[in-house]
C-alpha cells in the first residue's frame, strides 16, 4: 500500500483579503508542493506581502482558506506558526539588547539547551560577528535585515516567507541571503520569496507566482 502524499505546503482556496472597500487579494486559488520554492513576484501594492501575512497567519482571509502543510491557518493558527518563520518589513527586534542578547531571548524561548552558542554560531553566519554585543539601536537597515534572518535561521521553519530579503543589504550582503536562502532549500525548507530583484529570484525558485491587484495572472 502507497504512504499518502504529504500535504502542500501552501493551498489557497478561492481566497480573498479587503481593507475597507479596497481588495488586497481577490479569489486567489494556488497549491505549492512542499520543498519547492516559490518566487512570489508583481508590483507595489499587487498582493505580495497581504498573501505572505495571510500564510503566516498575521492576516485572516475576509473570504477562502488558507492551508499550510495541511493545516488551516484560522482554525489550528498556533500549530501553523511552529512551522513558518516570516522574515517582513518590521524586524520585531529588542531595540535596547545587543544582538547577541536578542538571538539568546529567542534561543531560550526555543527551548534550546545551549541558548548563547547557538545565537553566537547564527550572528557568525549572517556576518555580524564584529556587532554582537552592540545594541539593536544602532544597527543600520541591513544590520537589522541581517540579524532579522539570524532569528528565521533560529526557529527552523518547515516554510520560510521571506519579504523583499536582499532590501537594504549591500552586495555582500545579497550574496550572504542567496547562499542562505540556498542552504534553507538544500534542507527541504519550503521557501517563499517575495522580491523585485527578478533575476535572483529566477535563479533561485522553481516555482513563480505574479499577482497584478490581487488577482494570478501570466508573468
């Protein structure tokens, strides 16, 4: 007898998100398979970051469900969230502790045995060594990008949504999140990206979907 296939990692079905009378998404319907990357592409204000706080349960649909690994996001919210991490906009870093601090807080919310070790290998892998014990504060915007994917790397998600990741990040920079989003699929992490630097994502998802005001339309 043949094992069931695993769920999709992501399953839209027929969903729809409005803010007022203005409609973010409009009956969206898309299936990932789980280990695939898909390249999430389209303009200002098509529907890209509304879909990934929809995945990521930030967001509820006004219409539709929305499914991760066979999960609903309304209904089982709390067991969809232990398996995506959401790298957004918002960094929802600790301003006041140093990045080192900020990794062992989340270190030990994980339940990890060796909190500072760990937050010390992560600052080393996204190039933060030299900065580990200055406050968040004083970070620029992609010391924050990068200390921001630190704490994704930390959580060691199934799904991994990454919101325009090569903003604000010099060429190194770029370089360091294209090997880390290679690695994240290299380990079966299905990856979402969402990003206006078309030839990267090209070169790293298998799979693309454009939105054009919230609606799926050829790239």
């Amino acid at each position: 007898m043949e094992a069931p296939s695993p769920p999709p990692a992501i399953a839209l079905h027929d969903v729809s998100k409005r803010y007022g009378r203005h409609w973010a998404l409009a009956r969206l319907t898309y299936s990932l398979p789980p280990g695939r990357s898909l390249l999430l592409t389209g303009h200002n204000g098509s529907g890209k970051t509304t879909l990934l706080r929809l995945v990521a349960t930030a967001l509820s649909p006004t219409a539709g469900r929305v499914e991760v690994l066979g999960r609903h996001t309304v209904n089982d919210r709390d067991a969809v969230r232990q398996e995506v991490a959401l790298l957004s906009h918002a960094s929802f870093l600790y301003e006041d502790l140093t990045a080192h601090q900020n990794l062992t807080v989340l270190a030990r919310l994980l339940g990890m045995s060796h909190p500072s070790d760990a937050a010390s290998e992560l600052l080393t892998r996204v190039g933060l060594t030299k900065r580990t014990e200055s406050p968040v504060r004083h970070f620029s915007a992609g010391m924050r990008k990068r200390l921001a994917i630190a704490r994704l790397l930390m959580k060691k998600p199934a799904l991994a949504l990454l919101d325009e990741p090569f903003g604000e990040l010099d060429p190194s920079g770029i370089q360091d999140m294209e090997a880390i989003i290679a690695e994240l699929k290299a380990s079966g992490v299905t990856v979402i990206l969402a990003t206006h630097l078309i030839e990267q994502g090209l070169t790293l998802c298998e799979e693309r979907l454009h939105l054009q005001e919230g609606r799926a339309v050829p790239a």
